[in-house]
C-alpha cells in the first residue's frame, strides 16, 4: 500500500503522506484490532436466593444506576420476576428444557439465571458481550458455594451467608474470570 | 475422597448435636466432645499400629502421631513439632482440615474450640493405648492453623 502511494506521486511531501497513510493504511490495521474490543466484558453484580426466595448473599463489583428501592424489596423484585420468568418459559417452550441455565438480554445488560438441583438460584448481571457465563456460575457452585457454605459448619443454609472467606473467595473467582474486565463499560 | 467428607459431615453434626439445649454450657458439652474422641483415637490407634513394631521412645510415638496418624485421618502432616524435652510437645498445623473451610482470619475465632475438642480427645485417646498419660489441650489464634499441646504425666 505504501509502495502504491509513493509510485502515484512524483512529488511526496510529508504533510499529503500522513494524510494518506491516515486515510487509506490506517483502517486496515485497525480493523485487525477491532476483535479485541469483544472482550471487553464486565461483572455488575450477584444475587444467591435459596430455594424459598430469601436473598442469601449479594456483591456488586459495578453499578452505575441504583434502582431507587431497598435491597429487601429488590431482592423480592427479582425473586419474583425470575420465578414468573422461569415458569413461563418452561409453559411456552417448544421443546423439553432440562437446563438449569437462563439469561435475558437487553441493549445494556444481560441477566444470568443458573438453577442448581437443588433450587439455589445464582443471578448474575453482566453487559452484553460476556461468554462463559454458564461456566462461571458452575464454578461459583462449586468451588465457592459449596466448599465455603455448605462445609462451614458455622453457616447455616437458610440463612444470609457472613462468612468472609466465601466472599472472598467469591470475588476471586469473579475477578480471574475472562467475563470480568477492570474498565467500565 | 468421598469418605473424607462424610467424616466432616458427621463431625460437624456432633458438635451441634452436643451443644444443642439451651442449658448446656460450653465446657460440658467441649468434654463431651473429648470423650468421644478419646474412645476413637483408643480403638483407632489399635486398628492402625497392627502392623508396625514396638516404639523406642516417647518422642517416636510423637512422631508417629504427627506423621501417620494426621496422614490417615486428616491427610496430611502436622506441619511443625516442637517440645521441651521435658513432657511438653506442641504440634503445629497451618492448614487444619476441619477448619479451612470456615475462615481465613480471625472470622469465627470464638467457635473454633468446638470443632478442636474431638481431635484433642483422639490424639490423647492415642496416646493412651501407646502407654503415654497425657492432657492435651488445642489453641487456635488465625484460622485455620492451630496449635495443639500435649502435656506428658509422669510417675
């Protein structure tokens, strides 16, 4: 492409080369670039229900809008939605669901819903280009949930989780994962 | 790896089952909890030094204890022995199996005995069969290393 530009031009002065090279060599490399923006994925935050609705745990890494309510009344919001959510998803569908895992999205965030066998909920917010989400909850089922709550003697499972070790083992895990980018979307 | 955990479920169990009550004081229901684990660490050590000869001294039976014993119930070794030559022995573990899953700190600090009470009664449940009279007691300062003192009666 540079070899084209000079050949064109008899007389090549600095100032007309850098506008060319900005206008014609530049959108290639960028484009090359540009798969990278892809992974620019972010974490908002977690909620854990048990299995009768109660809010058992709650993080947030980014969040940018607060909802204007309690976090009583925003845990039983999203309880509430989720659960219509999930039976109505189960009524509508074509064919037989058998996944633990559901996810809505909007133009700004996508929700993350994985249901474990044994009804404990994990509701992950994460913006719209996040993979491997499916994956993650798994891992924070069982390499976190399970390893720090259910072994803990000292926490019970129908109640809200104080444990500081499984909160931070819990960020750990969010924040090694490839979805969890430190720059804000 | 599956009999480990049902270990640990079942401990975890006792400790509630002997503190469950509202009348129940901690030292009772701690002694209780030793107890229990001097009738295990008893019949268990007979069990495990079937094959094994006859020790030399007292400070090979402690060795015994902090190797093989934690190895088969804890699956691991005691990280660090240390005595006075005198009948005092303190084994130090870093990462003690039943406390790691609890915390990482200080969290929990008060409890943490509970949960120490079974394992002080089996290593002196242990000691007992091997010919060894001793009190032994546990201290737990930063989750989930712990300390546990084996005092050696003599005449």
């Amino acid at each position: 492409m540079t070899g084209l530009i000079r050949r064109t031009f008899v007389a090549l002065d600095e100032e007309i080369f850098k506008s060319l090279y900005v206008a014609l060599i530049r959108p290639h490399l960028e484009y090359a670039n540009q798969p990278r923006r892809h992974c620019e994925m972010t974490i908002y935050n977690l909620y854990l229900f048990d299995r009768d609705g109660q809010l058992l745990y709650y993080a947030e890494w980014t969040r940018k809008k607060q909802s204007g309510m309690t976090k009583d009344e925003e845990a039983k919001l999203m309880y509430g939605m989720i659960f219509s959510m999930k039976s109505f998803v189960t009524k509508v569908s074509p064919v037989d669901l058998r996944e633990g895992y559901m996810s809505y999205a909007t133009n700004k965030y996508c929700l993350n819903l994985y249901e474990t066998p044994s009804k404990l909920k994990f509701v992950l917010n994460t913006d719209t280009h996040a993979q491997g989400i499916k994956e993650l909850l798994h891992q924070l089922y069982t390499q976190v949930y399970v390893e720090y709550v259910v072994f803990n003697p000292l926490c019970s499972l129908n109640k809200p989780i104080e444990s500081e070790l499984f909160a931070t083992k819990l960020d750990e895990v969010v924040k090694q994962s490839p979805a969890y980018a430190s720059r804000p979307a | 790896m599956a009999e480990e955990t049902v270990f640990d479920f079942i401990h975890m169990e006792a400790v509630s089952y002997v503190f469950q009550g509202e009348k129940v004081s901690e030292d009772e229901a701690v002694s209780k909890l030793e107890h229990m684990g001097f009738a295990t660490g008893y019949r268990l050590v007979e069990r495990l030094t079937r094959e094994s000869g006859r020790y030399k001294d007292e400070l090979d039976i402690m060795k015994y204890i902090c190797k093989d014993l934690w190895v088969t119930v804890y699956k691991k070794q005691i990280d660090n022995l240390r005595t006075n030559h005198q009948g005092v022995y303190v084994l130090h573990d870093n990462r003690f199996r039943l406390l790691t899953h609890m915390a990482n700190g200080k969290q929990y600090l008060q409890y943490a005995p509970r949960y120490l009470a079974f394992t002080c009664g089996l290593v002196r449940g242990c000691l007992a069969n091997l010919g060894v009279t001793c009190v032994v007691t546990a201290e737990v300062t930063h989750l989930p290393a712990c300390k546990f003192q084996i005092q050696v009666q003599r005449g």
